[in-house]
C-alpha cells in the first residue's frame, strides 16, 4: 500500500479512493504494453450534486486542466433529459496504480488491501446511496456512524446526514450491530 499512499497527497487520495468506492470510475489509458499504465479519474453526478462535483474539483484541481462542466442527455431507462455535471482528470502513471488495484477482468472490485489504509474521510466521500457498493448500517450504529463522518461531509452534500434515511427511522432499535459493507452490484 506504500505505493499508493506516495501516489498523492492523503486529501487527494481519500476523495479517490472513497469515490472510487461510490460512482467514480477510472478510466484506463494504456495497458502498459508500450508505455506505463495510465489512467484518468473520472467525476460524474447530478445536476442536484452540482455543488459536491466543484468540492471534489478544488480537491483535485492541480490533477485537472478543465473546469467541471454541464451536460445534458436522454436518460432511456426513465425516459428523461438529464442534466449533470462531471470533469476527468488528467491521465497520470498514478492513476494507473490505483486502477491495477481497484479493476480485476475489467470489473471494477472492493480491494480489500486498501482497508490498512482506510479513512473516515474515505468513508464520507463514499457515503453515497445509489448502485454501487452499499454500507449497511445497524440503527443502533447509525448515530456512531454519522458522528465519524459529519466533521468530513462537505456542506454540499450535508443533507445526507440531515436527513436520515426512513427506514432507519422507523425499525426498533436492536441490538448493537456492526459496520459491515455490502457489495450490491460488483463482484470482488
């Protein structure tokens, strides 16, 4: 893991690797046949998320030559005109590390040697509830859970923990259960 901890600094990397754990994705450049492995990184979010893709622009920005910027596409599966907002790094040999260590047969997996080096700021930038790997959290763990990353949520994305989802809210509370990560959509 040494090699990915001198990759980037340690702010740089807990907003990858704890995208990477969400929705982000790299994007292979070269295999390294002819030249190094590379990689760029790629942000991409909701018109709703605006505000959260600049936060992690500003914490990327030195790996960045543009600006994040607005698209709009057809979104077959609702049938609607989507609006969103996204920007790719540049492409770097350190980010081709990263991505030998986060894709397997071109899947994208949960490496799990990269829990030695696992933040709670890693945690809050993943904290994210769509189709990717899911944190499953007991409702007797959840206030435990939200005061690790409520000093790391940036204020864009502050109203996932202002809102606490229903169902926890709802379910007794039982007894005490235990962080546990729940790959929902990819193998690994």
């Amino acid at each position: 893991m040494g090699r990915l901890q001198s990759a980037f600094p340690s702010h740089q990397l807990d907003v990858i690797i704890g995208s990477l754990l969400g929705d982000a994705r790299l994007e292979c450049r070269s295999q390294g046949i002819r030249a190094s492995y590379t990689a760029r990184f790629r942000v991409h979010h909701g018109e709703k998320q605006k505000d959260y893709v600049y936060w992690k622009y500003q914490m990327l920005k030195d790996l960045v030559s543009r600006e994040p910027y607005k698209i709009k596409w057809r979104n077959e599966k609702r049938n609607l005109n989507e609006v969103s907002w996204f920007f790719h790094t540049k492409t770097l040999k350190n980010f081709g590390i990263i991505h030998e260590i986060f894709y397997k047969n071109g899947r994208k997996i949960f490496p799990k040697e990269i829990l030695p080096i696992f933040t709670d700021v890693m945690l809050a930038v993943w904290f994210k509830d769509r189709h990717q790997w899911k944190i499953a959290i007991g409702s007797f763990d959840y206030q435990r859970f939200i005061d690790t990353i409520t000093p790391y949520i940036p204020k864009a994305m502050s109203y996932k923990i202002g809102n606490p989802r229903i169902d926890l809210l709802s379910r007794k509370r039982a007894e005490p259960a235990t962080l546990v990560g729940a790959n929902t959509s990819v193998s690994g």
